[in-house]
C-alpha cells in the first residue's frame, strides 16, 4: 500500500457524540478521499480533497465534515453521530499524472459502531 | 456521467477451474477503468487497471481483463481459481476525466470451493 493508515481501527460511541476519524500517508500525494462502506453498496464517497485546505462534498456528505491542514492529514468528523453512520470508513490517496489523479491507494480501513 | 454494473453479486467456483467476474460501465467517453479486490477485514487493493495502452490488461495473482467498448464491458478472469483468491472483486470507474472520484460496482463475491 501506499503507507496509508487509519486512527482508531475500531470505535463504538453513542448516538449524539462527536467522533473524529484520522487518515495518515507517508506518499505525499495530492488527493485524499474518504468513503464509507456498507453491505450492497459497494464504497460511496464522503468527501475528498485535491489540496491543503481544498475539500469538496461526495455523494453522502450530510452529517460529516472534514479538514486537511497538511498533505499527509485528512480527518473526518461525524458532527453527531447517528446509528445510520455505524460502516466501516475507508481513506483513500492518489498521486497525480499529467495533472489528473491517477489510481487510488486504500487504507485498513475504520469499523465505526454508533449505539 | 459515468455507472458501474457489477451483473452478478456472488460468484461461486471450484479450485482450479476459471473465474469470470462480469462489469458493464456507462461513460461518454473511453474511460481509464480498475479492479480492486477486498479480502476480509481489508482495505482494498489494485488488481490491474485499464489506461487505453492496450485493450487486454494482465494484473497481479494471475488476474486479468479485457476492455471490449463495442460491448462496454470490462470482465475480469482468471484461468485457474486458488483459495486465496476468495474475496469481493470491485470493478471502478471514474467518475469524470480530472475530479479524481471513482464510482465502485456494488461488488461481486467471489467464493472459491475446495
């Protein structure tokens, strides 16, 4: 992988609290995504950035926000957590080629459980 | 914009005899396309990946995929199924040419017995 890694592995929290979610890469590219993942689904786009400070909203943005102060950090905040939000949250990075991001790089992945 | 159909959800073969994992994709234009595999309690990982170079395209673990744009389809195979190759196969487009989103298909188990 792309020395990609996730913080926690594994939370449980309950309904209405506030839960922040760290992505990590060592490869310094450009692009950093995350996506929830739920059965039959497939993976869904929460938000991705293409830079420092620049984020845009996925298909499933209501209810997460996030930040990237610096290239190797993206964090996803879930700004109160709701059962809907239990999945498993996946970051993701690219590098770019000829300007456009090129393949993605996935982490290990976070198994979030709202109560 | 772009779909990804992923026509079979689970996909069950016997050790040694071929898989055939089917994607169909929707684009306005030839689009670069990948396959990721996901084993249990992983993060996903490329399998091969489709650019336009060539239209038959070999991966990793013997894997590989053929991009038919008169059928839109991009299919993944392998000749000779192992046991560790049972995981859920993604199949991923882009979802425009410079966002860098992907669009995933829902995903196809494959389950490989003995």
């Amino acid at each position: 992988d792309a020395g990609i890694t996730q913080s926690p592995r594994h939370k449980v929290t309950e309904t209405g609290t506030p839960v922040t979610l760290r992505c990590h890469q060592t490869e310094n590219h450009r692009y950093m995504y995350w996506y929830r993942q739920d059965p039959g689904h497939g993976l869904r786009l929460i938000h991705y950035s293409y830079g420092v400070k620049d984020t845009d909203k996925g298909e499933v943005s209501d209810g997460y926000s996030v930040s990237r102060s610096k290239t190797e950090d993206f964090l996803l905040t879930l700004e109160s957590a709701t059962s809907s939000q239990t999945s498993v949250y996946f970051c993701a990075t690219a590098p770019t080629t000829s300007g456009s991001p090129n393949e993605q790089f996935f982490g290990p992945g976070t198994r979030l459980t709202v109560l | 914009a772009q779909s990804v159909t992923q026509l079979d959800s689970h996909v069950s073969v016997s050790e040694g005899t071929p898989v055939l994992l089917r994607c169909n994709y929707s684009s306005s234009y030839s689009p670069s396309l990948f396959w990721y595999v996901q084993h249990p309690n992983k993060g996903l990982q490329l399998l091969l990946k489709y650019t336009s170079a060539a239209t038959l395209v070999k991966g990793i673990n013997g894997f590989e995929a053929e991009f038919k744009k008169s059928e839109t389809s991009f299919h993944l195979t392998k000749p000779s199924a192992h046991m560790s190759d049972a995981a859920e196969y993604f199949c991923v487009a882009p979802f425009s040419s410079n966002t860098g989103k992907l669009i995933f298909g829902q995903g196809t188990t494959l389950q490989v017995k003995p």
